[in-house]
C-alpha cells in the first residue's frame, strides 16, 4: 500500500521502529554528533597506524591514468589519457578495466572497456559508467568539446556494450580546448548522497552545454555544475574558481575541492568548501571585491590539486578516517584536511599523508581498498612509458566481500543504509531508487526516522526517501524537519530538485532563516531562492551583513584566503535574492537594510533597478548609504559581456575586475549623467571619491577623473648572453654529474638569492608575490618540482617546460611578430615581456597569431660558469620557494 504510507505517516507507527519525537524548536541546536563526526583537528588519535602499498598495475596496462573509479565490488576503472593535458591528437585514450578475481592482491584480469579520448572523470553504479571526456567528431583531428557520457556493461564482460549515451554536450569553451588542450577544461565527476552527478568545471567554462532535456547553458569561468544521472536539471552549483580538478562530498552533502595556482598572479592552491550558489570570485572579484566572495579555508601556496575523495569507512583507522583527502600533482602528495565546523562552514588543518609521484587520482571500494594512480612524470602531453596504479590498505586489514545488491532485499537494502562506510550506504542507495517506489520509500524513510541510526546513515535515508518520492514525499520531509538534528537535511532535500517543488511550502524556510543553528539558516537563505516565491525576498531581507564585509582600500587585496563563517549567510542571501529578482523588494529595504539590499543590487541590472536607485538617492539623508548608492550605481554602469566561448584568460588573466569583460547596456547613459552631475554638484572636497569610483569600476567616464596610472615596469639591462658564455666548473660536467653533484651538496640559500639576481634570473623571473609579473613565477617552484627537476630546468631549459613557463611567437596586423612571456592578458589587450625584460602591450584585435612555442626563451648556459657548491646554493634558494 506504497499511497497509503506517504499519505497517512500515523500508519508507520505499527512498523517495527520508534516513533518517539525528538525536541523540536528552532531555538535549540543539537549538533553533537555532527561536531563528534567531523571532530576536532588535535582530536585526531596520534596512533601508530601503518598503511601497506602495493602497486596493482604498471605502465604496460595503464599509462598516463588521469582518473580512476572503484565499484564497491572491487573493478578498478582508469582512464589512460596519452594525449596528456597538453596534447591535441585524438586516439590515445582509453578506459582499462582491472579484477581481482580471487582478492589476493593481485588484479591478474585487465580488458579495455572503451576508447575516450581525455577521460577526465569517471563514475560506476551497477552497470553503468558515467565518464567526462574529450570528444572529437569521427574523423576529425581538433576537438568539438567536452561531453558527459554514459556507458553500459550489462553483460558483465568488462568490455562496454555499445557507443556511449551522452547527457551533456559541449561542456566546456571550443576554442580554447582546441588551441591549448584539455589542461584547464572540465574534469572530475562524482555523484552525491542526493543523487547529483557534481562535475568540476576548470576555468576554461563553457558554452551552450546542453543537458538531455534540452536545457543550455553557458558559464564564464570555473566552477561545479550538477546534472541528475539520466543528464536532466543540469545546474550551476557553485562558481569562480581557477581549475579545480575533482570533487570530494561528504555523507552530509558538503562538497570540497583543492584547486590550482595561476602562476604568480595571487590565486594559489586552495582548500575549498563549496556552499550552493556561492560566488569564489576568481578572476576579477578575488583581490579587489573581496566583500562578495566565499573566502577559501587556506592558500596553501604553489602546486596542482587533482583528484578527490571524502573517506567515510570505519574499517579505516580514526586519524584517517572523516577527513577530506586531496591529491596535489604538483607536491607529488595526498593531502588530508583536517575540518572543523565553524558556524555554517568549516576551518581546517591540512597535513601530508601518502607520498606519490604526480598522484592524479583517488577512490575507495566496499571492502575498504583505497586505489590511487600515478601520472609519474607522464609530462603534459602523456606517455606510453610512465604511470601506475597502487593499492593501499591499512595494516591488518582483511577482504571483506561486498554483498550482491542485485540480489539483495529492499530490507537488505535498507540495512545497508545503515552501514558505517559511505561506499555500501550510496550503493545501495542506488539499487534502492531501482525497486518498486512505495516499498523502497518506506524503508529509506524508517531509517530516516531512526533515532538509534547514525547521522550519516538518517541523511542517507533522507536523501532516499526524496529521491524516491520527489513532490509526494514533502509531507513527511517537512515533520523531519521539526527535528533539531535533521533540519538541515531535511530543508536541503525539499528544496533541492527544482522539479520536485510543487508540494514544498514556504513557512518552514521562512521559519528556519532565523534558527538558532547557522547550518539551517543557510540550508532555508539558499532553500527560499530555489523555491522561486517571491514573497520570500522579505524575510531574506533581514538577514545581517557583518562589519568584516568591507571592501579592501584602493590598490590592496581583501582576505581571499581566510575564512570568515560570518559572511556565508549573507552572501548566500545576496544569491538568492538575485535568483528571485527581486528588485521591487530590496529597493525598498535600502532604508532599513542598506547593506544587504545594495549588495544585492550590484547584480540586478534592470530599468527598474537604476530608477529605483536614483529615487532612493534624494530621499536618503544618511551619507553613508548615499555613497553606498552611488557605488552600486557605478558598478551598473557595465554588466559582463556575452560569451561564446571563443576565447579564454590564459594562466595570468587580468584580475581588478568587476567584470572581465564590461559592455555598456541601454541604461549606461543615464547612470553616467546621474554620476557626472552628481560630481560636478559635490565640487572639489568629492573629486577624489568619485574618481575611484570610477577606476574600481573601469567605468573610463572621463568627467570623473582618474587618481593613479599605473607604473610601468622598469626595463631589464641584463647581458644574458654575456652570462652563458662564461664556462666553469657545472658547465664542464655533464648533466648527469651535475645532478648527482646535487644530491651530495647542500647549497647555502642566502648565497642563492644573489645568484638568482647576478646569474640574470632576475631579468624574467619573479620571487615576490608583490613583484611585478614577468616571466614564470618562481614563488612557489620549490611546491611544483624537486630538486633534481629543478637543477635539470636550469641546465635544459627545454627538458620540460610546465604550464605558465611557455612562450609565445605573437604576429599583428602590422607585420611585426614578437616573442616572450605572456604576463597580463585582459579582454582587449595582453602584456609581452622579452627576454631582456622589455613589456610591450599589444591590442588584440590587432593580433593575426598567437603561437605557444615547443621551447623556452630561457638560453642554456647560464649556470655554466658556476661551481657546483654554487649552483646547489641557486637551486636550494628555489627549493624554499613555496
């Protein structure tokens, strides 16, 4: 009788489960367990556990694995990726299937599963395999773009039954894909408890993606989008990040990344936790709009964050155990961030955890196994020669075979809900949501109401039950949310499929915007903008905007990389309010609310807005918020261009924005001559406001002055070439002793930093985050590459040149060509520095070619003339710069 226990809930009372209620009040919180969960960062048990390594699969089976996969069953999934992050020639990818058939450690049957060129990001439930890749026309040489797929095994074979079902297309820019490769395209996928498929989107966005309902969307910039698994609601999650690799998911539904740097240009590697709708702000709120932004946990400096995973498995040790695990390619690490709730998001404590060579990829199995892959120095374009998968298991630990799901009871099943690793709850979950609805929805939902359960195993039947039920399932989502430790979830599930709205009401949403938990607060602020209901853009209107909202004075950069729990539930009222357009509402709650209604109004550009804004002005006294006004004004005057994916930032993209690229729209005129006549009003003791004004938002109005030009680098007088022509002892020693010279000499790090500057490192290279951007930043090059790397980079500049070290023959309209280090780029111009630290900028509408080179500007010999006491003093000088 599936109908009658949805519509009658007294009913399950007579089900062998307790019906007790727990306290109930929006002005109690009970977040013990969750707190107990996610622990404290020096809570962590300072055992001796040990971890055994073994490795399952060498570079004969599995070359260049970009990504891998586990089924709870054990098959291992890697994605070889030959073509590299750099490489542009199709043919060289593949998936490889790999069996332990009798769990003895060694995965004797391999089989190729199916061609993809660049799998990026891979998923298996039951039979399928969702895979993120490359895709090129058959035939064709360049790349169409980036699509979403899915595969199917029914026949158990190992070996995909047919061509792919893809459910997004184009999902990342065509044009930078094709000119520079996939190294900053879409990447890594993974589906949630909520039954999401979240997709981590790198900087290179995209354009007109389109979901299998037809849907199509286009995203400047980076960011996670998620997609249901038949490809339908395809929607942004959360966006302005840099190029992150992957996601991790918690069993709550928190959703982290580890990004990576952009060479110097002030984003470095940073740990995130994604709230839905946030804004990160990279390129061009970042630095100087840091006040409506998501700070980051930690910059943690140089190197390049791959593949994630959240690790939710009691048969694993506590100090490994509930922790966010991120792979740094770039560090040659995997990393564990140690999170610890701090109001409605977290503060953290990272530390090293298992050391592997250009680690790209993680993922855990039912039993248990963690598997990770090694690119091993594939380099960026890939190699049939480099890379590995290992297995890592916790001493002691024994195979414990996963039950057959298929096989199993809808009460087996919901047994396994409970389970205490979150590998048996989500695949379960899975061949639950393929059982008859009513009888499955009832068993999801007594573990839901189990007030013995675990809290990760009442989420999992929460996220259960509403997947099963969608619009039916609101009554009994709305009484769990009457429960101190189930609000949260319970709210985040009733707002969380746009499809599934029509029975959700408001009141509970409304209610819980002032809960006495900031979790809740921020599950209803983001709840109340997916629900669309207009009526709810008046409570969102009270929330508070603290002190610590400032905007950074002229010419610094607020705190991008520090968090700051209390700017979250504001910021997320911002974005629902913009979502609900809810202009009429927030023009009137200047006056009570000025801070929240004007931030909200920097994103709402409309007619009604503009004139609603100038009234505002003469009826407000308060100067203060006329300034407010004012600023909101100016930063209307533009909105960013329209983008069709024809073009992308490069790795240094200019960062003052607001906007990467402002246009004008129909009501620019009438903000400029309210702002100039204002101007001219004010007099002189106001010129200086209005100028900034007009420089922070690039309106370029004249009539409201400038305040600094910019200073232009000094030129570079260094004879490079003087330099390499001297010999000494590293030039009369081949690279090979010079190297091994290396390993047995310690170098003086002071010594060093006066190399760097007299051996002309100075003249296309920077240190200094403050320093102006030349060539390759070498701030963080001691967190990108060893020591070895680093002294075979000095001698063989052409031995491996890493991203953000190319140069680039640039040829204009005029005839002139030009070659060097692209340090600046903006919509309209990009900044060249030559080798002998000579800038020139370059519009680029007047560009005919731009060409990266196979080889680096930087002459061989430089080092030559040194002794090698000397040269280990240069190299340990850039080993410290992290």
């Amino acid at each position: 009788m599936p109908l009658r226990i949805l519509l009658f809930p007294s009913l399950l009372c007579f089900l062998p489960f307790s019906c007790t209620p727990e306290e109930q009040s929006s002005t109690t919180t009970d977040t013990a367990e969750l707190e107990t969960y996610y622990g404290t960062p020096d809570a962590a048990p300072a055992d001796s556990a040990q971890l055994v390594m073994e490795q399952i699969a060498g570079p004969d089976i599995v070359p260049s694995p970009a990504c891998l996969a586990v089924l709870p069953t054990g098959e291992v999934f890697v994605g070889v990726d030959k073509m590299g992050s750099l490489g542009k020639e199709p043919g060289k990818g593949s998936i490889v299937r790999l069996v332990d058939r009798d769990n003895d450690g060694t995965y004797e049957t391999q089989s190729e599963y199916a061609l993809v060129d660049n799998p990026r990001g891979l998923m298996p439930v039951g039979d399928k395999l969702f895979v993120l890749h490359t895709a090129f026309g058959e035939g064709e040489q360049v790349a169409a773009g980036m699509d979403l797929v899915v595969f199917e095994d029914k026949d158990g074979d190992g070996i995909a039954d047919g061509p792919s079902r893809p459910l997004i297309t184009h999902i990342s820019s065509p044009t930078p894909l094709q000119d520079r490769g996939t190294d900053h395209a879409t990447n890594g996928i993974r589906m949630g408890i909520d039954g999401w498929i979240y997709i981590a989107v790198g900087d290179f966005g995209f354009h007109n993606a389109e979901d299998r309902s037809g849907t199509k969307m286009t995203m400047l910039g980076g960011g996670i989008v998620r997609v249901r698994p038949d490809g339908t609601e395809m929607e942004v999650y959360t966006h302005g990040t840099r190029n992150i690799y992957d996601v991790a998911i918690d069993p709550f539904m928190n959703v982290y990344t580890r990004g990576n740097t952009n060479d110097g240009g002030g984003w470095n590697v940073r740990f995130l936790h994604h709230l839905q709708s946030g804004e990160y702000g990279y390129p061009t709120l970042f630095k100087h709009f840091t006040e409506e932004t998501l700070p980051a946990l930690i910059d943690v400096g140089g190197g390049s964050g791959t593949g994630s995973y959240f690790m939710d498995d009691d048969r694993w040790p506590a100090r490994y155990n509930h922790v966010p695990m991120m792979a740094d390619w770039g560090r040659n690490q995997l990393y564990i961030h140690r999170v610890e709730m701090d109001g409605p998001s977290f503060t953290q404590r990272d530390e090293e955890f298992i050391e592997l060579p250009q680690i790209t990829d993680i993922d855990l199995d039912g039993s248990g196994r963690m598997l990770l892959a090694a690119w091993d120095g594939a380099g960026y374009r890939g190699s049939p020669d480099k890379g590995y998968v290992v297995r890592v298991v916790p001493e002691g630990w024994t195979y414990e075979a996963f039950p057959d799901l298929t096989a199993a009871s809808v009460e087996d099943l919901g047994e396994l809900l409970r389970a205490g690793n979150s590998v048996a709850r989500f695949h379960a979950q899975q061949e639950l949501l393929t059982r008859p609805s009513g009888e499955a929805a009832a068993v999801a939902l007594r573990v839901a109401r189990e007030q013995s359960a675990t809290l990760e195993a009442r989420v999992a039947g929460i996220y259960t039950y509403a997947q099963l039920t969608c619009s039916e399932g609101a009554e009994e989502l709305v009484e769990l949310s009457k429960q101190d430790k189930l609000r949260e979830f319970a709210l985040r599930a009733l707002a969380d499929r746009k499809s599934c709205l029509e029975a959700v009401p408001l009141d509970p949403f409304l209610t819980a915007v002032d809960d006495a938990n900031p979790r809740v607060r921020a599950a209803a602020i983001t709840g109340l903008g997916r629900l669309g209901k207009p009526e709810a853009a008046e409570t969102l209107l009270t929330v508070a905007v603290p002190a610590s909202a400032q905007a950074p004075e002229p010419g610094t950069e607020g705190p991008h990389a520090t968090p700051n729990s209390e700017i979250v539930l504001p910021h997320l009222a911002v974005r629902s309010l913009v979502e609900l357009e809810a202009v009429d509402a927030t023009i009137g709650a200047i006056r009570d609310n000025p801070k929240l209604a004007l931030w909200t109004l920097r994103y709402l550009h409309s007619p009604e807005t503009v004139d609603g804004l100038i009234d505002a002005y003469g009826s407000i006294e308060d100067a203060g918020v006329k300034e407010e006004i004012l600023a909101t004004l100016g930063r209307l005057y533009t909105h960013e261009a329209p983008y069709a994916g024809d073009w992308w930032w490069s790795t240094r993209p200019d960062t003052h924005g607001p906007y990467y690229k402002g246009v004008n729209w129909e009501f620019s005129d009438k903000i400029k001559d309210f702002l100039t006549g204002e101007a001219r009003a004010a007099g002189p003791e106001k010129q200086r406001f209005f100028a900034l004004l007009n420089e922070r938002n690039r309106m370029e109005i004249p009539e409201l002055g400038v305040v600094t030009e910019e200073a232009v680098a000094a030129e570079n007088t260094v004879d490079l070439n003087a330099i390499s022509g001297k010999k000494g002892e590293v030039g009369n020693a081949s690279i090979e002793d010079v190297i091994l010279a290396m390993a047995e000499t310690e170098g003086n790090p002071a010594r060093g930093k006066e190399l760097f500057t007299s051996q002309g490192c100075i003249a296309c290279h920077a240190v200094e985050k403050g320093d102006a951007m030349k060539g390759p930043f070498m701030g963080q090059i001691g967190s990108i590459m060893t020591r070895d790397q680093i002294t075979e980079s000095i001698l063989k500049p052409n031995a491996s040149i890493s991203q953000g070290f190319s140069s680039y023959l640039i040829e204009t309209k005029d005839d002139n060509a030009y070659v060097g280090f692209v340090t600046a780029e903006s919509a309209d111009q990009l900044t060249l520095r030559d080798i002998g630290g000579n800038s020139t900028e370059l519009a680029k509408d007047n560009i005919t070619n731009r060409e990266e080179l196979p080889t680096s500007m930087m002459p061989e010999g430089l080092a030559n003339a040194l002794s090698f006491e000397e040269l280990a003093s240069l190299v340990a000088f850039l080993e410290r710069q992290k």
